[in-house]
C-alpha cells in the first residue's frame, strides 16, 4: 500500500514539474507579450525552453504523452497520463498565482490575453485551435524521441504560438495568472485539453491504420498467387 502511494505521489510530481517548467515558458512569453514590435514572437521562441527541459529531463507532460496511447495503453500507461495532467494541473495553477502576485506586469498581460481569449473565440474555435496545438506538440515530443534532436521543438513550437493554437497546459498557467476563475474558463480549458487530445493522436491513428494496411496486403498477394497456380 505504502509503495503504491509513493508512486503515484511520484507521477503526480513528475507531472508538476512539467506543469512548472511550462509555467516558465508561459511566464517569459506574457513577460514579452506587449513588447513591440517582436514581442510575441521573442516570448514564443523562449517558450521552447520549457519543452526542451521536458523532453530532457523526462517529466510527465500530458500533451506530449497522449499521442502515444495508442501504441501503448496499459493500465500504468493511462496511470501516468492521467496523474500526470493532475500535476500539470497543480503546478501551473501553483506557479501562476506565485508569478503574478511577484511580477503584477505579467499578470497584467495575462489577464489581457485570456479576456481576448474568451470574448473572441467560440467553442468550436477553441476546439480547432487546440486540435492543431495537438498535432504540433506531438511532432515536436516524437522528432525529439526519435531522432535526438530539438530541431522539431524549435520550429513546432513557435508555430502554434504564431497560429494562434491553444495548449491546455499553458492555458491552465494563463489564466491562473490572470486570476480569472469561472465556468466559462473552466470549460475553455476542458475544450482545450480535448482538442489537444484529438490532435495528438491524428498522427498515430493514421500511421496504425497504414501500418495494418501494409501487413494485409502480402497475405491477399499470396493469396492471388496461388489461385493463378492453381
């Protein structure tokens, strides 16, 4: 009993490391929000060093684990995704507070962004938005695994910044900053979280799909070559 507290206190930490790390990134990219003319685009570049440190270290980021649920959905797989979000959860709500009550200005942006956030996008924009954030954080964790190189995250990255895209985890630390708490923000993140879902996992389903389409094609070969035989 004793063991199985202590691990799932650990996936719970390793998962708000994650979430910490993100609360970094978040906070240099508020930090740098209002800074005309390239701002944005310097905050966005900096963020990368919270997936970076991530991938690096090995901590429990949901949105960098979920794509893999297809090719691995054990009961410790879904174990670690699961307790993982709730410490992506703890930490960026933790740090966001912390940073805004030290650093009012990023408070300040925070609140600016996740107003705009909310007043500007229907839901099925919000839902779009975090499927493609999806899709681009699960190339940027599986070029990274892969091929040891932070080459995707450095291009991935920016580019659902740019877009416009929605990431749950950076969501949860904006608006934990911005001290905005509401059913409308909670399901805002809620839709977030499910199109990041949806998105991460396009790419696996497919490559599944085409993997199983391969396999059968030598067996109906196989098949045709014998009835010409015969």
């Amino acid at each position: 009993m004793k063991e199985k507290i202590l691990d799932i206190a650990r996936k719970i930490v390793e998962g708000f490391l994650a979430g910490m790390l993100i609360s970094i990134g978040g906070a240099v990219f508020l930090a740098c929000y209002t800074e005309a003319p390239i701002g944005k685009y310097v905050g966005a570049v900096f963020f990368c060093t919270a997936l970076l440190c991530i991938c690096i270290k090995g901590y429990s980021l949901y949105t960098g684990k979920i794509g893999y649920t297809i090719e691995k959905h054990s009961k410790e797989d879904i174990s670690v995704m699961l307790l993982g979000l709730l410490g992506n959860l703890i930490g960026t709500v933790a740090c966001g507070y912390l940073i805004a009550l030290a650093v009012p200005s990023i408070k300040e942006n925070a609140l600016a962004l996740c107003e705009g956030k909310l007043a500007t996008q229907a839901l099925w924009q919000t839902l779009i938005r975090a499927v493609f954030c999806g899709i681009l954080v699960y190339l940027a964790v599986d070029i990274y695994r892969n091929h040891k190189t932070p080459l995707g995250i450095l291009l991935c990255i920016p580019t659902f910044i740019f877009s416009g895209y929605e990431h749950s985890i950076a969501d949860m630390f904006y608006f934990a900053a911005s001290g905005i708490v509401s059913a409308r923000a909670l399901l805002f993140i809620w839709i977030v979280i499910a199109g990041n879902s949806l998105g991460a996992l396009v790419i696996p389903a497919l490559k599944c799909v085409g993997a199983k389409k391969k396999e059968a094609e030598p067996a109906i070969s196989q098949e045709e070559q014998k009835k010409d035989a015969a």
